[in-house]
C-alpha cells in the first residue's frame, strides 16, 4: 500500500542566513588590528642598534698594497 510522505520538503524558497556571527568579526578585528601593531613595531624598532654609516668605517686598516 502506497501511503503518502507526512513530511513535505518545501523547496520553493532560499533559505536565509542568520549573518556573520559576532564573535567571528571581534576575532577579525583584534587580528587586523595586532598585525597592523605588528608592523608599527617593525617600523618603529628597525632603526634600534643601527648607525649608518659607521664612524669608523673610513678608518679601517686594508693593508697596503705593496709588500
């Protein structure tokens, strides 16, 4: 016997997303706002322990030529 489905799949329409959640766009922004940090810092501290040119470096000793 043929008995008929009780539950009927409506496809008729397209289902509706709920969104991004928030805690997905908070995570997003503290990693966008660390990687620029990041860079600031790189920026910031990539002059730290270095003098060009040197003082000294006109003033080292190559040696002569003839010898």
């Amino acid at each position: 016997m043929i008995v008929p489905d009780e539950e009927y799949l409506d496809f008729s329409r397209v289902p509706q997303s709920r969104g991004v959640p928030q805690v997905l766009v908070v995570s997003g922004l503290i990693g966008l706002l660390m990687i620029f940090m990041i860079g600031a810092a790189s920026c910031l501290y990539s002059g730290y322990g270095h003098h060009w040119p040197a003082p000294t470096s006109m003033r080292v000793d190559l040696g002569t030529l003839h010898d």
